[in-house]
C-alpha cells in the first residue's frame, strides 16, 4: 500500500502544471496504439516488477470481518460466531470473507496453506505457533493484521486462550519463542 501511495505521488508530482490546474486534459484524438502505449507506462504502479499475488481490498474486508469478532470469548472446539478456538476464529473469518475453507484445525491450516517466508509476510497470511499441548507441533493459528517490513516483526488477530480474539505482537516473550511459521491462502485453488 506504501509503494502505491508513493508511486501515485511521484505521478502527481512530476507533472505540477495539471496537479494546479494550469495545463490541460490529454486529447483524445490520438491514434489508438498510442493510447495502448501510454497505458503500458504505467505498468509499474501495478507490478513494480515484482510478483504480486497480494489484493488489499481482499485483506482489508478480511480485517474487517476479523474484526468484528474483537473481543468474542474463547471456547475449546468452538467454530463462532459468537465463541472461538484458535482455528475455529481463523476458518470462520476466511469462510465469511471468501467461502474459503482453509481447514478445520491449525495443524491442517499449516499443511493446506502455501509457505511463505516470514519476509514475504502481507496482512491476512496465517501465522502459526506451538501451544503449551502441542510440544514443538504447530498448535495454535493467527491471522496477520501488520508487519514491519524492516523488522519483519507483525501483528496477528486470534482468540487466545485466556483473553478471547485480541490482537497480539510477535515480540511478546510468550509468541517470540513459540513462532513455528507462516502460510498464504491461495485463494485460486480453494475456490475451485
């Protein structure tokens, strides 16, 4: 969203007499390969040269779905709306959002979900810890709200144990050394 936000600065910038009015709209007279042309400069505003498979309209109506559900209590097994387990909050958001079905357990979110390195973390990937039951397994689900591109540290939604759906950081004492990874949805296969 950054480099959006930038790129579409630096276009308003570079051409100050239309940003204050002083020169005029294009002509639309001109030859129809010309117009393709002028398009196809502006490519860099929606791939920068980089794969992108990351929609911000898709993970901004996912937070607000999460969202929602702030403050819901927790409940073992339970798959909401109005209480949570840890899967059972990350499931319910994506099949509200989506219709995606994304697994019904954080260990089969962590299997069923493409990896992704903790450094191409984007709002709404799933992040994985271990539980106090799980030994060093994948034992409890979050989805990511925020991310530190410098640091890569984030912050997640997830219905916690003793706290209900809350957002946490991944530099608190209690996630920092439970982190087992990371996963992207890949909504073009589940929808098929």
């Amino acid at each position: 969203m950054k480099k959006l936000f930038l790129c579409l600065l630096f276009v308003l910038l570079s051409t100050p007499d239309m940003v204050i009015g002083k020169g005029s709209l294009p002509s639309y007279n001109h030859d129809r390969e010309e117009d393709e042309e002028e398009i196809g400069n502006f490519d860099f505003l929606y791939f920068g040269g980089e794969s992108y498979d990351y929609d911000l309209i898709f993970a901004e109506n996912l937070m607000s779905e999460a969202f929602k559900h702030l403050g819901a209590r927790y409940r073992s097994g339970s798959k909401g709306p109005s209480t949570f387990d840890c899967s059972g909050f990350t499931s319910y958001v994506y099949k509200q959002q989506t219709g995606i079905f994304i697994g019904s357990c954080s260990r089969e979110q962590y299997a069923q979900n493409m990896p992704i390195k903790r450094e191409e973390l984007q709002c709404g990937d799933l992040v994985f810890f271990t539980s106090p039951h799980s030994g060093k397994n994948v034992g409890h689900v979050g989805i990511v709200v925020e991310v530190d591109p410098k640091t890569h540290h984030f912050s997640f939604i997830h219905a916690s144990s003793s706290n209900g759906v809350k957002v946490s950081k991944s530099t608190e004492s209690n996630y920092a050394r439970r982190y087992v990874g990371c996963r992207r949805v890949n909504r073009d296969v589940a929808e098929k």
